[in-house]
C-alpha cells in the first residue's frame, strides 16, 4: 500500500474482526471486513475477497505472502473474473507447489537437484531401491508439502518401510495428497535462495541470494545477504540456475528459488516460492529496488528488459516475532503498551503495530520485521545490535533479546554456520532488561 500511494494506485485492504485495528486497515484507502477470524471464513475464504474486490472495483489483488499468496485457484478465479493477480499464472504456481512436478521440471531446464527418486514413490520396493541407490540417510518429502512440512530422515534401511508409511499417512491428513519422493539427505546445509524477476515478455533476471541458515523449526529469523559464503562465481552460478528454473516455467512476477548449500558449496535446487517473501526488505536494501513496485509494474506488462542492478553493501533482517524465547518461542499476544520502533541510518522497520495495539492471537507472530543496511557484514551486525537496544517493546515477550544474544555469538560473527545453528546455541535469560 505504501507502494501503491506512491505510484498514485488507490488501496482496499480487506480483513477479518481479529485484525480491525491493525496498521493496514487504517492505510488504506478503504476496508472491507470479509469475517470472523478462522481463515476458512475470511482470509482463505475466495468467494468473500473476490466479493470485496468487485464492491470496490478493485483492478487488481495483490495476495501478500500468505494464505492465498501461492493458492493456484485464487489465481484462476482472480483472472476468470477479470481481476488480475499481481504474480504469476495459475498454472506456474501449480507446477511450482507440486515439489516433485518441479523437481522433474527444473532437471529438464539444467538445474542440479539432490539424486533422488525418479517420480513419486509407487511402493515399498521402489523406496529400498532408490535408497540403496542413492545410499543412505535418504530424506521422505511429500510432493505437496514445501517449506520443511512433513518431512522424514531415514538414517538406515530398518526404518524405511515404517517412515515411508508415516509420512505417506501425514500427507495424505496435512495435504490430501499421500504423494512422496525420496532424496539423498544432505548433511548440515545452508539455505540460500535466490530472487528471481520475471516480466510478461519473457525477461527474467536475478537479484542475488539471501541466506537464511538460521531457523527454528522451518520458521527463518534471520536473513541477510549478500551470504557470508557465496563468492561472485556461486552466485553467478545458482543465479543462472535460479533464472533457469523460472524461465522453463515461462514464469510472471517476483519469485524465489530455494537451494541447499553442502560443506563442499555444491548448490541443489529445493523449491520455488512464487510469491514475495517475507524476507524481501533485504534484498532491496542491497539492491536499492522496490520489489513490490516491480510487481506492480510487471503485472501492468512492463518489461524489465535493459534493467542493471548495483549491489551494494550488506543487509540483514530479524524477525521480530510475539513469541517468548524464555518458553520455547510460545506466542505472546497481547497489548504493545510500548512500541518504541528504531530508527536513523540504515534502519527500517516494516509493522503493523504501534503503541495500545493489541496481538491477536488468531495468526502469525510476526509483529515486525527490523532490517538493517550497511557497507560491511561486520557494520551491519554493529548497526542491528544498536537497532535492537533501540527497540522497546512492553507488554508482549518478543524474540528482540534472542536475536541480540544470537548477533553477538563467535560463530554468527565468523559467518560460518549451518542449519543446525539454534540446536546449539542456547538462549540465556537477560540480567537486565
Ligand atoms: C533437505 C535437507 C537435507 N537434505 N533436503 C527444509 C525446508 C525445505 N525447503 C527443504 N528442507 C530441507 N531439505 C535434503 N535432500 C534439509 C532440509 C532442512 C533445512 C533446510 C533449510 C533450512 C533449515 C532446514 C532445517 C531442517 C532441514
């Protein structure tokens, strides 16, 4: 919507009766409530959002990064009703959700991959095969999961047949689809995942990658780029394959794709996120581009053809979640009697909050995404660490005394780390706080 005021675009927000007083309510131009706080009755609910765009004569719905963001349906319906959908064709976001569609599609196009099964798992027997092939710890993903959900590591061949049948059963409950595939398990990987740009006329470019090693439970908290690990020849490298993977869907729109980095800096292809990330703000820090703009643009049908980017500096974003980490991250809704946001140089903080606004408890905790900007990784830890100690929260328990724990440790700082980060560091209670 801020983006939307500056390219002089009117602005609907809709929202369920959870979020009445939330920041992007009172933004836009108009609100439509589409219902009470379950999503199957508001936010995922497409006849109600495509009723609000039609009463407010909306051109255009710009789906976020949530609920219906990577919903092909909600695509189809958008475009059926003369809506446009700022992202891409509901047949690319098709291929792109369905993980074994798009492993299967990326290989054709070149993109290196983890060796895995060919195809989904039809049997017991082709399991064993491909593990013995391939060699184990093997890992059972299902081909509609994405995002870590649903996962299972299968260190030795006695637990095969159990852990097929489990995450076949889990998918079939979490995603009415019992598909899996099976690949070789890559020991202690990062996460670096590259953003793409793709406009109507097929022009599709890369903007670099942001590493987001350091997670809990699938759930990032911090990401940055450039990646402390990935030289100017990797990043060529997973950028041409990145561009790769979304031309061969003849893709529209931003989009991200995701690859594991080993020890050795091979690089596979995981999956592709065909929507805006939460995680964008550091990318265009560095990039000095308005991703969101971009979208806009490209849904409009301009080319991107002739764009040149100059990276500069290092950026990185904590996530400023309503969780307690004193208690194993349990959400902490509640009133923001404080809500001291900070500021100066090379800070931005992207909220819906403000002070006397209360947490539901409805969503995500995500109450605000704090994203520095500097020259050097070693500024931008300096510039976080005093963002941090400028942000005062009360009311609510936020991750903000985690992540400056997190900043000041040797091995965040050395830059070398892996996805197994937060197994070892352990969160100590502040003294002072
Ligand atoms: C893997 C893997 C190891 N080997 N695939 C988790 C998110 C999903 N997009 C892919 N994930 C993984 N896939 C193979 N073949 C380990 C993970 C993984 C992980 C990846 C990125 C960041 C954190 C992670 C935590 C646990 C597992």
């Amino acid at each position: 919507m801020q983006t939307c005021r500056e390219l002089g675009i009117g602005t609907v927000a809709v929202y369920s009766t959870a979020d009445s007083d939330s920041l992007h309510v009172r933004y836009a131009d108009e609100a439509v409530c589409i219902g009470p706080p379950l999503g199957k009755d508001s936010y995922l609910n497409i006849p109600r959002i495509i009723a609000a765009a039609e009463i407010t004569n909306a051109d255009a719905i710009h789906p976020g990064y949530g609920f219906l963001a990577e919903n092909a349906d909600f695509a189809e319906v958008c475009s059926s009703s003369g809506i446009k959908f700022i992202g891409p064709q509901a047949e690319m976001i098709r291929k792109m959700g369905d993980k074994n569609t798009a492993r299967e599609t990326v290989i054709a196009a070149g993109v290196p991959i983890v060796p895995g099964s060919e195809g989904l798992i039809s049997d017991v027997e082709h399991a064993q095969d491909t593990a013995e092939k391939i060699g184990y710890p093997v890992i059972i993903k299902p081909t509609a999961g994405g995002g870590g959900k649903g996962m299972r590591v299968v260190s030795e061949p006695m637990q095969l047949e159990k852990a097929l049948a489990t995450a076949q059963t889990e998918a079939q409950q979490a995603f009415g689809n019992s598909g899996v595939y099976i690949e070789k398990f890559v020991d202690s990987p990062r996460h670096v995942e590259i953003q793409v740009l793709s406009d109507q006329h097929g022009n599709t470019m890369h903007l670099g990658e942001r590493d987001c090693t350091i997670q809990r439970r699938h759930q990032k908290l911090i990401e940055e780029t450039p990646s402390p690990v990935v030289d100017e020849e990797l990043r060529a490298k997973m950028g041409a394959a990145a561009v790769a993977a979304a031309a061969a869907i003849n893709y529209e729109g931003a989009g991200t794709v995701e690859f594991l980095l080993d020890s050795g800096r091979n690089f596979y292809f995981m999956e592709m996120n065909t929507r805006i990330q939460v995680e964008h703000p550091v990318t265009e820090e560095r990039y000095d581009v308005d991703l969101v703009r971009e979208q806009i643009l490209i849904a409009t049908g301009a080319s991107i053809a002739g764009y040149t980017f100059s990276p500069k500096g290092h950026s990185i974003e904590c996530r400023i979640n309503a969780e307690d980490p004193e208690h194993g991250f349990r959400p902490s809704p509640g009133e923001l009697h404080v809500f001291h946001t900070p500021g100066g140089h090379g800070v931005r903080v992207d909220s819906h909050g403000y002070a006397s606004y209360r947490v539901p408890p409805n969503y995500d905790s995500l109450i605000a995404k704090l994203v520095v900007h500097a020259d050097t990784r070693e500024e931008a830890i300096e510039r976080m660490l005093r963002a941090l100690d400028e942000f005062i929260v009360v009311g609510i328990k936020t991750t903000i005394p985690f992540h400056k724990q997190v900043l000041q440790t040797n091995d965040f700082k050395s830059g070398v780390f892996d996805t197994g980060f937060l197994d070892t560091f352990t969160y100590r209670v502040p003294q002072v706080s």
